[in-house]
C-alpha cells in the first residue's frame, strides 16, 4: 500500500492519481509516476469502502493512513 486516500467519486479520483502529468496539487503518486519512481503499468487500486459522510470518509482516511503509514500521503 502505497496510498491512501478518500474522495466522494474515488474512480475519478484514482484517473487523478494515475495522471502521466506533473502537478504537485494533483498527487505525489502522479508526480513518482512522472519522475520513473513508479511504473503506472505496475499499479493497481481498491475501494476499500465507501462511506457517503464527508466528515466521516475523513476521519476514516485518517485511521487508515495512521495504521499504514502510506509512503505517498503527505505526513
């Protein structure tokens, strides 16, 4: 696991972070991928669940990147 995040449209937000362009807004993933430290074709991703809340995807992202300790999100 590389990656965690939470977005209300996550298949969107995954063509995001599979971007071949460089825009540090965007995605540190997009951005590894850019710069040869990822390899797209080498890539996959789960929607693990799916929680219509807003304040409640965001508190869950959080436990999940706590436990996980994803390299890409930013810390």
């Amino acid at each position: 696991m590389i990656y965690i995040g939470q977005s209300k449209r996550p298949y969107h937000r995954a063509c995001t972070h599979f971007s071949k362009y460089k825009n540090k807004s965007v995605s540190n993933v997009a951005n590894a991928i850019v710069s040869g430290e990822l390899k797209r074709e080498n890539l996959t991703y789960d929607v693990v669940e799916y929680i219509e809340d807003r304040q409640l995807r965001i508190q869950r992202e959080r436990e999940y990147i706590d436990m996980y300790k994803p390299k890409y999100n930013i810390q």
